[in-house]
C-alpha cells in the first residue's frame, strides 16, 4: 500500500549524503519562508522559482560554490520532518511574522526546540523578521525580547527585518547569507 501525502512528497527530497552546504528556512506556518525562498532563487540563481506548499529543496549558487536551501512547511503536523534536515545545515533561517503577537510565543518555543538539536550547534541562526510594512509589527528588539534571543548562549545569531512583499530588508538577507558562506569557505 502507498501512501500519497505530505509526508511521502517531503521524504522524497530528503537530504541525502553527509557533507554540511546547506541553508534551512523553518518558521511558523505564514511567516513568510516560501516568500523568501522565492526572493533568494531570484537573487541568487537569476530566476524566481514559485515554492511548493509542503516543502522545497533548491540549489543555490552562492559564491562560486553550490549550497542546497531546504524551505518546509510550518505546520504543526510537517515540524516532525525538520530533524531530517538539521544535519545538512550549515545557516539556519527561521523567519517570524512581526505583526503576529499572539504567535510569537509559539515561534518561541519551536525554536527553542529547533536548537536543542545539537547537529544545529554551529549552524548560523538568522531571525527574519517579516512583514514591516504591515500596521501594527513589531520592532526587532521587542521580537528580540519575546524570542528570547539575548538568552541565547554560545550561538551566534541576528536579526533582520524585512517585507517580502515590498523587498524591503531582502538585501540585508541577502548580505548575511553571503557574508556566511565566504565566512564558512576560508
């Protein structure tokens, strides 16, 4: 019997092989994370590749190397299969919706477990912080102080905020990761 659901699409592009190149983009359902892997094909590769809703691996020419982006649904029921990624992470992206308060605190705790993971130990942490352009997001250091980010300890980590919608902030993104990967070459 096959089983033809969420879960047999995303084993199907699990990531296989042992070499740490890749950038994993996780964040709550409607954060923005399929946006932004929209934004970062376009950029980097030269052309927009539209996400899938359930999950998506791109290939990325980032300085003159090759880095595999894992972009996968925020659902409660698809956060089973992101431990399947961390080992293949080199620069971890998890992206908040700014103008969500209330969910906030959710963020926070998946996080929290995301980085319990130690195969996640000496993966880049950058906190995206969407939707700027929206009436009522919050500033960076108000979701800094309820994601508890200053308690974060031996990480290196930042914030950058951005719209996806507007592009404002997207080159900043942009920066961090290519700062990141020439970082991680030398």
């Amino acid at each position: 019997m096959c089983f033809h659901g969420p879960l047999s699409l995303i084993q199907r592009i699990l990531p296989t092989g042992s070499q740490n190149n890749g950038l994993l983009i996780l964040g709550l359902d409607n954060a923005g994370k399929s946006t932004l892997t929209e934004r970062l094909s376009e950029i980097f590769n030269g052309k927009a590749k539209a996400a899938t809703v359930q999950a998506s691996e791109w290939s990325l020419r980032i300085n003159n190397s090759k880095l595999k982006l894992w972009d996968i649904n925020g659902d409660l029921k698809n956060r089973m299969v992101w431990p399947n990624y961390y080992q293949k992470a080199r620069i971890l992206i998890f992206v908040v919706d700014s103008k969500d308060a209330v969910r906030l605190s959710e963020a926070r705790c998946v996080l929290c477990d995301v980085l319990l993971h130690e195969e996640l130990n000496k993966a880049a942490l950058l906190i995206v912080s969407n939707k700027k352009d929206t009436q009522g997001s919050l500033p960076a250091s108000t979701i800094v102080d309820l994601m508890g980010l200053n308690h974060l300890q031996g990480r290196e980590w930042d914030i950058k905020e951005c719209s996806l919608q507007t592009d404002k902030g997207v080159q900043d993104i942009v920066d961090w990761i290519f700062s990141k990967t020439t970082k991680a070459k030398k």
